[in-house]
C-alpha cells in the first residue's frame, strides 16, 4: 500500500501536533504555513493535563522540560483588597489527572514541538506558503497554494484545515455547503492585554510558582511566571458593551498603558503595580464562535481554532488543538476509507469541543460579574473546599480516551 499523504493548512500549534502525530504512525505530512518565518510570537500558554499528556506521548515533554514551570496552585482573588477566594492544589494534576499541568511560553511550546518534528523525516514543513484553494477529485486532494506572486499545486491524500481562528479553508467548506461564513458570538467586546514583565520589576511573591487569577467588575488578570521565573506573563482583559469584532492578527495592536491604567485604578495596589511594570501592552480583541454543525466534508477536515475559536477563559484553545490532533490521528490508524474517518473523528471531538467552547462562555460571565451578584460569587468561593473545585475541572482536564497505541 502506498504511504498516506496528508496537507496541512497552517503551522500553529494544532497543525505542528497534528503532523507529528501523523508522522508517527506512518503518514507523509506537506505542511504549508503562510509565514515566512515562525517567529516568536505570542506569550505564556497553560497547558492542562488533558494536553501535556499528549504532548508526552508524543515525545514533545522532554523538548519543553526546562522551559515549562509547573505551578503549584491556582489562587483567585478579589480585585478590590488582593483576598485570596479560592486556592486550587495543581501540584496534584500527575496524580489526579496523569500527566502535569504545565505553563510555557508559547513560542517554546512551538520550538519543542520543532524540535521534536526534524526526527521526521516524512514530514516537509514549507513556509511562505498560503493555501489559497482546493479542490477533492477521485484520488485526492489537489491545493493550490500561493507563494508571493507564484501559484503551485500540490497532491495529497486528505487536507486538514489548522489555519487557525480566521480559516480560510472553514470559509470555503462553509460555502460549499451553501452556509453563511460563522460570525462571533456575543454582544460583548473582550479585549486581552497582554505583556511579559522582567522579573527584576517585580516583587518576589509574584515569582512564586502559582498561577493568580484576579477577578473585578467586566474585568480580570491573569499572571504566573515563566522561563524559569525570569518573566511574569500577564493576560488583563476588559469587556465592553460595543458589538464583538475581530480582525486583527494574533499578537498585533499596541495598547495604551493609560488606558489600561484608568480601567484598572480601583483595585488592589499589588495588582496596579504589576501593570504599571509592564514594559510594552499588546492588545488583542477575544473572538470566539458558536460550534459550527460540522467539521469534516469528504477528505478535507478542520482541527484547532479554525474548527473550534473559543474564549481563553479556560485556558484550553492550544489544549483542545492538541486533542484534535491526537483524535485526528487516532481516527486514521488504520488505513483504507480516509472520509470515514474524518466522520469518526468529527463525531468524538465535535460534542467535546462545542462543550469546552460553551464552557469558555460561561467562564466569562463569572469572571467578570459586579454588585450583589460578584459578592454572592465570592462567598461561595470562599466556603467551596479545593478537592470541590478540582472536581468540577475533570471532565475537562482528563485525557481523553483516543486510543494512542498507535502514537507511542
Ligand atoms: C489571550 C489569550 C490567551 C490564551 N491562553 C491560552 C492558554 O493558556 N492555553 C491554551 O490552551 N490556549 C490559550 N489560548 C488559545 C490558543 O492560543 C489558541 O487556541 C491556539 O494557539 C490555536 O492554535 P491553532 O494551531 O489552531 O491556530 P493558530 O495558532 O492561530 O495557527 C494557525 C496557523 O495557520 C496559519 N495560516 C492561516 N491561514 C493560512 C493559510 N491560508 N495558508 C497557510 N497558513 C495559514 C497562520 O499563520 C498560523 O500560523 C489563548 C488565546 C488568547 C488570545
């Protein structure tokens, strides 16, 4: 039988596991990316067991190791006085849940996860390269990919759409069933600040290994340490009332500290001087969509954001990324009938990520309540034991059960 041959659409996060996972069970993978360069972009990623444990199978961990943290808890505190609500145990993640909980920068996850695919022979990753269109014959798939000015089609058995929260090959799927493109969900625009603040400018106790979770009217911050505590990442992210739109791309607009500030004076000292220490804000608006009804048409699929944008208020956008990619693979172990198994692997993940988006959604509305209702939260938080609110993340934070012989 002739070795499979799968495309992919997009080098992020999603289409860097999915190859690798592909790869290890045999599959030639054309990964085209439209980038010239994969830079270094972005900032911290919390990687919840559900994720790393893939990640290990995968051989990716050991490339990550040095330059992930595992935090010790999650603490929640009120914005207004820094009181601590809520203290969650994560050290226990291995125990409870069978792999880490980890916190990484996100351009080490994607250097580990390069690192881990030049093993691979079978796998050319190819930059500069814009999937721009596709078309399923007998045989396959043909793409047509722009390189600059010059147009080139490639050959291959299936296309996987990783191209992320803006996905082109979404839009044309979504076409060719005769359906609108998805629009963002919601009435509300979310906003996410984003810096890495030099650990010298900062006070020591926000170097302790914990990720802190800070919660104020239509407002919270996120900070936990990264790179062996030489940097803080801090996520702020502000809601407003005007419609949601988004098209920016990742790590783009430059934010206003003053801005930033004004919206922020109200709370605790500790958490205005971390913002205040932040050498430069990146801005980014908080898209997200409602589950699309199908993922998967003849040999071309979607897989990450481009299958599943969400809110990052569980923290699961990359994670859920990771499992597509390990069901992806799973889905395809045994070769023959490659539609089929693009059906099984929308069936396994479809429901689970439509439930993490949703989820995501609520989260949300949480975070970010005010008045009679954010003091109603608080108490409840203050009286929910650990072992409680661990347990309403299991669901979440297990993995799943895709079978992985194949992967290991
Ligand atoms: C503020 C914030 C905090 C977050 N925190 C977390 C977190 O803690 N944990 C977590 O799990 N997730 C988090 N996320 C979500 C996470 O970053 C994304 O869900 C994840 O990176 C999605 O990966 P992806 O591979 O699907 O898409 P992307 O990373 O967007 O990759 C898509 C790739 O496709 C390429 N591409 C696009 N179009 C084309 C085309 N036509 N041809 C070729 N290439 C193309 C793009 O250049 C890009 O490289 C966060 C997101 C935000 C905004």
């Amino acid at each position: 039988m002739p070795q499979p041959h799968a495309l992919i659409a997009g080098a992020g996060i999603g289409g860097l596991t999915a190859a690798l996972c592909l790869a290890r069970q045999g599959w030639r993978v054309s990964l085209f990316e439209q980038a010239p360069v994969l830079e270094e972009v972005g900032a911290g990623l919390q990687l919840s067991p559900n994720a790393s444990s893939i990640l290990r199978t995968i051989g990716v961990l050991p490339h990550l190791a040095k330059a992930a943290l595992q935090p010790r808890g999650l603490i929640l505190r009120r914005a207004r006085d820094a009181s601590a609500l809520l203290t969650l145990p994560l050290l226990d993640a291995e125990s409870r849940w069978g792999a880490p909980y980890l916190v990484a920068h996100r351009a080490d996850l994607q250097r580990a996860l390069l690192e881990t695919l030049a093993a691979h022979k079978d796998i050319s990753l190819m930059l500069g390269m814009e999937v721009a269109g596709f078309a399923t014959h007998g045989r396959g798939i043909r793409l047509v990919v722009k390189q600059g000015a010059v147009k080139r089609t490639f050959e291959g058995d299936c296309l996987i759409g990783a191209d992320g929260v803006h996905s082109f090959t979404r839009a044309r799927l979504l076409a060719a069933a005769g359906l609108p493109p998805a629009q963002p969900t919601g009435r509300r625009q979310r906003i996410a600040w984003r810096a890495l603040v030099p650990a010298e400018k900062v006070s020591a106790d926000l170097l302790l290994p914990r990720t802190n979770l800070w919660l104020g009217a239509d407002t919270h911050l996120v900070h936990y340490p990264l790179r062996q505590g030489k940097v803080v990442n801090v996520v702020a992210v502000v809601e407003t009332a005007s419609a949601a739109s988004a098209k920016e791309p990742f790590w783009a607009g430059s934010g206003d500290p003053a801005v930033l500030s004004r919206r922020f004076s109200n709370w605790a000292k500790p958490a205005q001087d971390l913002l205040a220490a932040a050498p430069q804000w990146r801005t980014h608006p908080l898209v997200a969509f409602p589950p699309l009804p199908f993922w998967s048409a003849a040999r071309v699929t979607l897989l990450g954001d481009a299958a599943h944008p969400m809110l990052p208020f569980l923290a699961q956008g990359a994670a859920q990324a990771i499992e597509d990619a390990a069901a992806l693979a799973s889905a395809l172990r045994k070769p023959g009938n490659i539609e089929a198994a693009f059906q099984a692997y929308q069936s396994v993940r479809l429901a689970r990520a439509s439930r993490v988006q949703a989820a995501s959604h609520k989260q949300a509305s949480l975070y970010h309540l005010k008045g009679p209702a954010a003091f109603a939260r608080d108490m409840v938080m203050r009286f929910t034991a650990p072992e409680q609110a661990l347990a309403r993340y299991d669901w979440l934070y297990q993995p799943q059960n895709y079978p992985q012989d194949h992967l290991t």
